[in-house]
C-alpha cells in the first residue's frame, strides 16, 4: 500500500509493506460497519492491523500479539456486539495500559466498566467518509499518537524550559492577522492530518509581486496591491486562491514554480512586478503553470493611478477568464473600494502597519492611516472595516476601564457603517462580528455577521479561520472544524491556523488531538506565542503535570504563561509561588487580566472569589470572556446558577 502524509508522522518506516502501527480491534458480527473506518485510516496514510489480514486459524496467534504490542494506536470500535466480546475486552485493556487506546462507538451503546473514563467519539452506521466530523476526529486521535513530525522542535510537545522572550500583539490571542511562517518551515514541508490532495484545476497561488521602483518604501503598495487581488481573486466561486501568508513563505526562495506548487497545492503561480511612476501604474503578469515551469499567459498594464481598484478589477478578471474560460457575472467586482488613491495609499499603509505592530506605536500608527484612508473617502468601505479590528484590539491589548469601553464603541460604530457601505462583503461583515463578540460579548448578536462572513468569503483563509474560531467558542464544533481545515488547505504554511485548529480541538475537549496542530504550529514558527500555553493546558487537562509545567514556561507571554504556572504550582503544593505568579500577572496586567485571575481561581477552588472576578470582568468588557463557554478551567464553576446566568447574558445559551 503507498503511503501518503505520514512520512513525518508515523516516522521513516511508514513505508509500502511497513509494520501496521495501528491495531483495530472489533467484533467480526460487525465487520461490514468496520471496512469503511478501516478503509478511512488507510487513505489517511496510516497502515491498519485488522484479522482480516489474517490467514484461517491465526487469530491469536503470535502475528496477532505482535501487532497489539508495536501499535501505537489501539483503536477500539465499542458496539452492541463488541461489549460482548472477551476478545474486544482484552484488545482494549492493553491498549488502555499501553496509553494509546482510541475508543470508538456505535449503537450508542455505553463503554464497559473500566473503559468509560475516556472521551468517545461517536459514529453513525454509515461512517467513514473523510468529512465526516468524527472520521476527522478519529484521524487527528490517531494521529496525536504517532511520533511528532520530523523538522519539528523537539519540544514540540513537551518544550524546553527556556525560550528567547520577545514581543508580540495580543492580537494573535484574538484571531487576528497572520504571523508569517519561518523560511526553514519551507523544507519541512507536512500535511499531516489532512493528507496531500491533489491540486485542483483551477487553483493558483498570488506570488508576492516586486516593486520595481525607484522608490523601495513603496514595497508597501505593492504588497498591499497583491494581497487586494488576491482577495477578488478569491471571491470568485470558481477558482481556489492560496492565502496571503502561505504564498508570502516564498518571497525570497529560491525554489522553481514546480516546487512552490507542489507545497502550496495549487496548479498555477501569479507572478508580477510593480512600478509606480508619477500618476501612472505599471504592472507586468506572468501567469505559470505549476506542473511543467512554463509560462502559460503574460501581460503588461500602463494604467493611471486614478482608479486603482478598477485596474485590479480589470486584472482579476483577466487572470480568472484564462483559468476558468467561464467567469460568473459581478464577482469580479469588489464591493466597498475606493477610487481615491490618497484613500487607497493610507489604506495600504495601515494594513502593513496593522499586520507587522508589536507595540502600541505601530498599532496606534495603523489607525491614524485606517483614519486617514475614510478621511479621504468616507464611502470606503473596506477602511472602515480595518479601521473596526484595529479599534478592537486596542481596546483588548491596551486600555482598561471607560476608555475601553470608549475604543469598543467606536470599533462597533465603525464595523456597522462598514457593514452598511458593503453589506455584501466578507471583510465588513467579518469585522462587525469581531468587534461585537470581542467588544460587548454579545455572541448571540455576532452569529449573523460571523455567518454572512463566511458565506461571502469562503475563498478567503482568514475570513474563514476567523468565522471557524468563534464557531469553537460558541459551541458549533462541526462547523470549527469543517472551516478551519478549509483554511488550512488555503493557507497550508500559517501557523496561525494550526494554533486555531489546535484551540478547536482543546475547547471540545479533545486534549490529544489538539497537540498534533499546535505542535505543527511550532514547526512553521517556533516563536509563535500562545502556542506553549495551549499544550501545557492540553497536557494539564492530561494530567501530566510535569510537561504542562514545561510547557507553560516555554510560553513567551507572559500573561499566558502565569496563568499555567500560578495553577501547576498550587497543585504541587508550593503556595508561596502560586501566590507570586499571580500577583505579578495582575501587576503586569491589570483588569486586562479579569478573566485569567478567574481561570487561576477556579482551579485554586476558590469558587465564589472565581465567579466575582468574572462578573467584574463582565463589567470591565474584558474580551477573556469570549472563552466562557468552554474552557475546561471553569469546569468546577459550571453548575453554579450565577454562572449559568453570565452564559445566558453574554448569548452562549
């Protein structure tokens, strides 16, 4: 059987003809209901003991024990027949001892005794497609317990004590702009656990364009030019666009076409330079094809600066007419541009400004351009926009009390005009439901945004990933997991996503499967914050205290990484450091830290102190909140009426 993603998963030996490292133990009544899941873990790349690999009369033969013994997952299908069956017992009891027993059930029947301590996941008669929600979760399962994949940090999954500290927007806590994959992510190149699709016909990557200008401060412009056309390009239902930061992971490689698009899974590269020269726009395409190296189209465009989103129109189309050879009527169009190059300008200044920002100067920077941009053209819908996140996070990073209050309101006032300018596209309604969930927490009143978003932008990787993480944290898990695996097939090199995918997994409270996106998440950018503190949550849920302990202090914020240290410490019985750890994150932090004070509370079982801080937290608008639903901290407070109100009023029932 050819092996396909689990080269860095499974380890070298994952190879034709390789030793099974999956052992799946069932009952032979329901052998017809086991081939699909079999067959389902077989095409994930994974190699599957199963009798009926067996020769007559080898049934528990030594064949049989060697292949429990080496797997590295057990994975057990619990149904009416099975519960029934000693064999089935004795599979599952030593993959159980071995810590690598993966339960599955049918029937909805219920686990034996001494089996229903650990998590299910639940499949229906017709199970094993793909897509199928708890297919996937049985493949990240599985996955979670093979090796991590090679070129990752070896502490992946249990880090090291000691990291470089360095400084980073809370933004990425929020679901925000994309960090750029690190250059040797490049080489290491792992599809994991969704496998290596072939490219699809009419897929392409946008290459960062060059700017050939005298000028090389206008790199700006032409990076903001290509990520524009990248995002008409990507609102056309017939094509499929790679993300900004997966096609940005090439800009100073030296790899061939051939290359980049096998990494990036499309068939076809967009390339271009950019000159702007006085009131004139130069930009020359070449248009290759992924497969061979070879030019398949290229054109050149003179064009005035007056009308900059009609010359990116103009391009869009051009591009998708020879992709498609049937383009859609008005999807070409971009809703809620400008015509105004001085808008246009300030506009692409402060998104540069808003994505790169580690400190309240450069985030304070991109508002004054998002600012200067609706100045300049107040109909500019996509300004307002911007100019709605970036109120947003400020607001969460930087204020505390009434000017946080203040900020938020102004980021709702901005993301409703944006939404009434351009109701119709994915960036406006994006915003609007961003800036109500994080600025009122109001998750009842940001579903219809989040919803419209994605409707309208699903070929955009960060309209998606945004609308697939707030679906975690209201509760909508198939939906998280179906839109998050969506953008990372468009954004394959983000490792944003992977931390996404990875809080997906976490807030459903599948610890182990959480660890295989985040530890990919650390292979494309091993400073990537948020990410250590994820696994040492995962690994605390766990039980094992002493990697979540080295987890949390290899977590380079610091906020994050108090919070896991004041709880670990407590549990080991050091009171004195439990009480520092907490004391310097309210230093540090202020009210901007409510919501984590609760976390540590809880877990210290002081239950009422907890619920106190939360409801302060309520009326400090901290944007912790938006976590309420199902962080597994707070587990010890959910039975408690007043916490159940606060679900209620924040519209998470």
């Amino acid at each position: 059987m050819a092996i396909t993603g689990l080269d860095e998963i499974g380890g070298a030996d994952q190879t034709s003809g390789s030793s099974p490292t999956i052992f799946f133990s069932y009952s032979r009544t329901d052998q017809k209901r086991a081939l699909p899941i079999v067959s389902a873990l077989e095409k994930a790349g994974f190699t599957v003991w199963w009798d009926g690999l067996l020769e007559g009369g080898q049934r528990f033969l030594e064949t049989t024990e060697a292949a429990l013994e080496n797997a590295r997952a057990v994975v057990v299908l619990w149904t009416k027949n099975s519960i029934d069956s000693h064999w089935v017992h004795d599979e599952a009891t030593r993959g159980r001892d071995r810590h690598c027993l993966v339960p599955l059930v049918m029937d909805g029947v219920m686990p034996p005794l001494g089996f229903r301590q650990f998590q299910t996941i639940t499949l229906e008669v017709h199970s094993g497609k793909r897509e199928d929600p708890a297919i996937a979760a049985l493949i990240r399962a599985v996955a979670a317990l093979h090796p991590v994949p090679s070129g990752a940090s070896a502490d992946a999954i249990a880090p090291h004590t000691e990291k470089e500290a360095f400084k980073i927007s809370r933004r990425t806590m929020l679901g925000g702009t994309a960090l750029a994959a690190g250059a040797g992510a490049l080489g290491a190149w792992w599809s994991g656990v969704i496998g290596t699709p072939a490219a699809e016909a009419n897929s392409l990557a946008i290459m960062p364009f060059d700017n050939i200008s005298n000028d090389p401060s206008k790199t700006y412009f032409t990076d903001g030019l290509t990520a524009e056309l990248r995002t008409q390009l990507s609102r056309n239902p017939l094509l499929k666009v790679a993300a900004q930061t997966s096609s940005n992971a090439f800009r100073k490689s030296d790899e061939d076409a051939r290359h980049i698009s096998r990494a990036l899974r499309v068939n076809y590269l967009l390339e271009g330079t950019v000159q702007l020269v006085a009131d004139t726009l130069r930009i020359s395409l070449e248009l290759i094809n992924g497969e061979t190296g070879f030019s398949e189209w290229s054109k050149a465009y003179d064009r005035p600066t007056a009308n900059v989103f009609a010359v990116q129109e103009e391009i869009a189309s051009a591009v998708a007419a020879e992709l498609t050879k049937q383009m859609v009527e008005g999807h070409s169009q971009e809703v809620g541009g400008t015509a105004n190059l001085a808008a246009y300008d300030a506009y692409l200044r402060g998104q540069e400004q808003f994505d790169s920002a580690v400190n309240q100067v450069d985030d304070q920077a991109a508002l004054d351009n998002f600012d200067a941009a609706v100045a300049a053209d107040p109909d500019f819908a996509i300004a307002h926009a911007a100019r709605a996140r970036s109120l947003t996070v400020m607001g969460n990073q930087y204020d505390q009390g009434q000017a946080r209050r203040a900020r938020y309101r102004s980021a709702i006032t901005a993301a409703q005009r944006a939404v009434e300018l351009a109701p119709d596209n994915a960036r406006t309604q994006s915003a609007l439901g961003f800036a109500l969930f994080n600025g009122t927490i109001d998750a009842r009143a940001a579903q219809a945004p989040y919803d419209k978003s994605y409707a309208l932008g699903a070929g955009d990787g960060d309209i998606v990933s945004r609308y697939g993480l707030f679906s975690a944290r209201v509760g909508h898990f198939d939906d998280a997991r179906r839109a998050i695996a969506k953008a990372v097939e468009l954004d394959p090199l983000n490792p944003r996503i992977f931390r996404q995918q990875g809080e997906v997994e976490y807030s459903a409270r599948e610890y182990v499967a959480s660890l295989v996106p985040l530890a990919r998440a650390l292979e494309l950018n091993p400073d990537l914050a948020v990410v250590h503190s994820a696994i040492g949550a995962s690994k605390l849920m766990m039980g094992d205290v002493v990697a979540a302990k080295a987890a949390y202090e290899a977590e380079p914020s610091s906020l994050f990484r108090l919070v896991g240290l004041a709880i670990i410490a407590r549990k080991q019985g050091d009171g004195a450091s439990a009480d520092g750890s907490m004391a310097q994150m309210i230093a540090d932090n202020g009210d901007n830290s409510l919501y984590q004070q609760a976390q540590v509370l809880t877990q210290w079982g002081r239950l009422d102190e907890a619920m106190a801080t939360l409801q302060h937290a309520r009326q400090e608008g901290d944007a912790g909140l938006v976590y309420l639903r199902n962080d597994p901290f707070l587990d010890p407070l959910r039975m408690m009426p007043d916490f159940k109100r606060l679900l209620a009023a924040l519209g998470f029932v």
